[in-house]
C-alpha cells in the first residue's frame, strides 16, 4: 500500500479535507493512522473520491452513493449502469423534479401576489429609478 496523506488526496481530486473526512466518516471512503496521528490513505482512493465527486455532480446524494460502492474504484462515469444504479437515479430525479415543482407554484404564487398588489408599470413610461443606497 502507498501512503497518500490527506492533503495529496484533496489536492489530486479537488476535494477539500473536510469533504474527504465526511466521505470517511459515511463508510465511502477509509483511512490507516500514522504513528503520529495523521491519516494515511492507500493511493487507489484517489479514483474513488473521483467517482464519488461525479455522483455527486450528478446530483445523487451520500446516501444515494453508496448503492455505488462495489464498483467506485473502477470507472464509474463509462461503465454500463446497473439497474440498482439506475433505480437509484430515477428516485433522485422524481425528487428533483418534485422539489423543482414546487419552486415553481412558489414563484407563481408570489408573482400573481405581487401583480395584484401593483400592476407591472406601463410599457410607455421610463422604469422607477432603484432606491439610493445608503450607507
């Protein structure tokens, strides 16, 4: 095993060491301690925290990733999905798609709010001039 500390490893994936410790701290990732205290992780954990990094791009959460486990040392971004993988992104994206739903009654519900509280301005006058910033 090649000894990677944690700073190599958050520079070589861009990750922060806080991040990488959260990783560790969910089962994603482990680490060995040095004599001195310091985390020593086997250099392969690089990939991982790669693949990690791109699920959760992706927009699939910790939790979600896990499913992922058996197959986070390979190359996760090419390899033909698995149906778990699969399941797991579909439930992510209803959640999205739920919470982006939402949103949207939100922002319709404040704009018919606002229409109904003052009409939008006549397209023939100047727009109002913004506030004066006070400091």
């Amino acid at each position: 095993m090649t000894a990677v500390r944690i700073g190599a490893v958050a520079k070589a994936t861009g990750c922060t060491p806080r991040a990488l410790r959260h990783y560790e701290e969910h089962g994603l990732i482990a680490s060995a301690r040095a004599a001195n205290g310091y985390r020593e992780y086997d250099a392969a954990v690089v990939t991982r925290v790669r693949n990690i990094r791109h699920l959760l791009d992706a927009g699939l959460t910790l939790d979600d990733v896990r499913v992922f486990l058996p197959c986070l040392d390979g190359d996760v971004a090419s390899a033909p999905p698995s149906p778990a993988g699969l399941r797991v992104g579909r439930e992510r994206l209803a959640v999205l798609d739920a919470r982006i739903a939402a949103q949207v009654a939100v922002r319709d519900r404040l704009a018919a709010a606002l229409q109904a509280a003052a009409p939008a301005p006549s397209p023939l006058l100047p727009p109002p001039s913004p506030p004066p910033l006070v400091r």
